[in-house]
C-alpha cells in the first residue's frame, strides 16, 4: 500500500558531473522518488554508494540515513527489480513484518502473508517515506580507486546517453543475485520451448509442461501450472528425502498434497537429458551436487511429454560488475568475503543482501547483516 502521508511534490537533487574535462552541466539524479533529503553534489564525496535497490540496498540506505552517513543507491533497473520479475501470481512464504525494510511498517489485509502485488508498492513507499536518494536505470560503466575511495561512472540505461559520476568513501554490493539463470546443459537446452523464468501460468492451460528444478520457485511453478489445469511433471536432482529438507514445511505440504490428488507428477533422483519438440527424456541418476550433471546416471533414460519445458534451477549474480572491481569470487559466484565484516578482498567495498551468502537470502536475515555492514563503515569513516 502507498503510504497516503507522502506527497507527490518532491524536491530535486543535482549530481555534478566529476572529472577531468567534464562540462560544468548539471546532471539531474534519475529517481523514480526524488530525494527530499540534503541536495547531494558529486564533487562532495559520498560516505556509501550502495549498489541495487532491493531490500538489501533499501535497509542499508535507511540505516546510513539513521547514522547520518551520506549515501546514493544506483540500480541498473527501478527500485526492487527482482521483485518485479517474480511470478505474478507470488504469494511470499514471510509474514509481512519479515520483509520490513527500513523501518517502515508493512501493513496487509487482514495480516496475510504478502503477494507480489502487496510488496511492489510497499517498496516504493519505503523510498518515499524514508526519502532515499536514488540513482535508477543507471548502470555502472567504470569503477576507478583513487586516494579517498572510489569514483564510479554510469551510464543511463537503455540507451547510454548520459553520463553520471559519483565519488564515495565506500561501496556496498547489494546487486543479488537474480542475474542470471543457470540453463539446462543438455541437447536440445537451447530451444525456444524450454524457458528459465516463469511467470504466469495461463497460457500453458492444456499444455504438457516439465518443469526442471528442485528449489521453492520450482515448487511454485509447478503447482501454480497444475492449478491453470496445465499437465505438469515435476522433475527434481535429489531424491524424496534431501527434497524435503531443501523446501519450505508449507511448499512441501502443497506438493505433496498436489501429487496425492494426482494433479502434477513429481518424479525424483532425475536429470534432463535431451529436449526435443513436445518430449523431454529424464535420466535416473543419483543425486551428486559436485557431478557436472548434478548426478551419477543410473538406469535408462525415459520420455515425458514436454510441449513447454521450464527450467528452474537457480539464478547466479552478473559478474560483469566484480570484473571491473577485480573482486574474486566464490564457486557460487559471490565475491569473496570476510564472513565476519563482510567486506571484500578490495578494502571498503563490502557485500550486503543475498549477494553476502545462500543464508543470508531471506529479507530478515539480511535487514541484520546489512545493518552490521552499515555500522561498520560508520565506525570506519568516523560517524557514530
Ligand atoms: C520466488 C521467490 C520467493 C521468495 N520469497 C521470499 C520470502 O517469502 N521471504 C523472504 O524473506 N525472501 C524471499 N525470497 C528471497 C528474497 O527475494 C531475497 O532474499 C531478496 O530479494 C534479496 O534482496 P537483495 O536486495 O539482496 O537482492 P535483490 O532483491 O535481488 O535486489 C538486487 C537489486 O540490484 C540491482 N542490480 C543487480 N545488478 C546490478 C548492477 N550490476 N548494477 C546496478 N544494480 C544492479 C537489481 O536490479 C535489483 O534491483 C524469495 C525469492 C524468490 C526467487
């Protein structure tokens, strides 16, 4: 819900274009909800330029705030992006008070667990109330060290045609990690009916669907395909009982329910092995994490009817941004990071959100961890 106490008129904020050379213009920030707080110049150095406007990046911008640090968030896209490419028809597994950020109260009808519906304007209220400074469809085209910090260069997206730059003390990576889907790798993966997102299950009404996965969205996709009277199989790496531990009690509730009433087929201990037009052919195969198909064949494979295929195996980050940075990374694609202070192998750049661990990739775990990183710079920069 839009908090109804914020007014619509807001005041402007300038950015100075910084460096050598550069015309004196002045650069509007773009931002979907103009900061009201301090008019913000380039050339005066920024204590935190957080990356990624999404809770992480939302929560660690409300406590610089509160510690009366200077920040700017910029974010390749508009405010919580990620939450924007979720299903449609989401219903969140957190009570809504779990997915606060900022402070700011996050009220649902008659205390239901929020949908995506609920979250979107939730999150704008959060800019708006807290009145964050924002730097949005902006993305980061350089990143340069100098004596003080760091000084980073964007560009407007999409297009590229205006530049922007900002000087900080520090930065904190709270890009995610929705990026990048990871893709089945066998034949016949890249053909137009075999998708790695979904999004809304109508149109598959009537269809044969696979869906390749076995994490919660998998789960979810699979029983909302069902419930559009789609024909769906469930294929799943891990056997029934690691399944179970690696779902949510609830989800695994409703699959199991759904598979009881015959309305989707689960089928476990399996990996695709060829796509084809309107057939998919599984492997049976011990689960093993470490095997490069996620598991050890065993047996013969078989056909299910497939007219769609959706492979929902999990999302890694865009390294494009830790190149440039020169952090290394982890096997799973997270910068490598002091588990206790969180900041990377490049001294003052630290990772927030779901970018800082798999544990930490629920909103309430990270309100915390970011918050630790927040006070931290404080401590660092001199402002608690
Ligand atoms: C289907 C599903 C259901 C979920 N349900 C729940 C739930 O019920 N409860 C819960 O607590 N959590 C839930 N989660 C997890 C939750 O969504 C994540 O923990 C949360 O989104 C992580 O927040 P974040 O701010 O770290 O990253 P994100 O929300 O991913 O935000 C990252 C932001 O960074 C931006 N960005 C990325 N790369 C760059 C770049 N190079 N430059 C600039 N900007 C960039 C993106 O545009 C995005 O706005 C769910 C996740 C999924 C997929």
């Amino acid at each position: 819900m839009e908090n109804a106490e914020v007014s619509e008129a807001q005041t402007e904020s300038t950015i100075r274009p910084v460096g050598p050379g550069r015309p004196e213009k002045k650069n509007r920030v773009e931002t979907a909800d103009r900061p009201a707080a301090a008019t913000h110049d380039a050339a005066d150095r920024l204590d935190v330029l957080i990356v990624g406007a999404g809770p992480a990046g939302l929560h660690a911008a409300s406590t610089a705030q509160d510690l009366g640090l200077s920040h700017l968030i910029v974010d390749r896209r508009g405010v919580a992006h990620s939450f924007v490419e979720y299903p449609q028809t989401l219903r969140f597994f957190s009570p809504a008070d779990e997915m606060e950020v900022g402070g700011v109260p996050f009220p649902t009808r008659g205390g239901d667990k929020p949908t995506r519906e609920d979250i979107l304007p939730y999150f704008r209220s959060v800019v708006r109330t807290r009145k964050l400074c924002l730097a949005v469809w902006q993305r980061i085209a350089s990143i340069e060290r100098d004596d003080a910090g760091f000084l980073v260069r964007t560009l407007s997206e999409p297009d590229g045609d205006a530049e922007y730059a900002y000087r900080s003390r520090t930065i904190v990576l709270a890009s995610g990690v929705w990026d990048v889907p990871a893709r089945l790798s066998c034949p016949g993966a890249g053909l137009p009916h075999v998708l790695s997102r979904f999004d809304e299950p109508t149109e598959y009404c009537g269809m044969d669907v696979l869906v390749a996965g076995g994490g919660n969205s998998a789960v979810h996709a699979a029983l909302t395909l069902a419930e559009a009277r789609a024909r769906v199989t469930l294929a799943m790496r891990r056997s029934p009982a690691p399944y179970q531990s690696h779902l949510r009690p609830f989800v695994v509730r409703d699959l199991e329910m759904a598979v009881d009433e015959g309305r989707l087929r689960l089928v476990t201990g399996a990996i695709a092995a060829r796509v084809e037009p309107q057939t998919a052919w599984l492997q049976p195969a011990d689960y093993d994490p470490l095997h490069p198909a996620g598991g050890v064949p065993c047996g013969d494979p078989y056909p299910v009817p497939a007219r769609f295929v959706f492979a929902l195996l999990g999302q890694r980050a865009d390294p494009t941004l830790f190149e440039q940075l020169g952090l290394a990374l982890d096997i799973d694609g997270r910068p490598q990071r002091d588990e206790q202070t969180f900041e990377t192998g490049v001294p003052r750049v630290y990772v927030a959100g779901s970018l800082a661990g798999k544990s930490i990739d629920v909103i309430v775990s990270a309100r915390d961890q970011v918050a630790g990183v927040i006070r931290r710079i404080a401590e660092r920069i001199g402002h608690n």
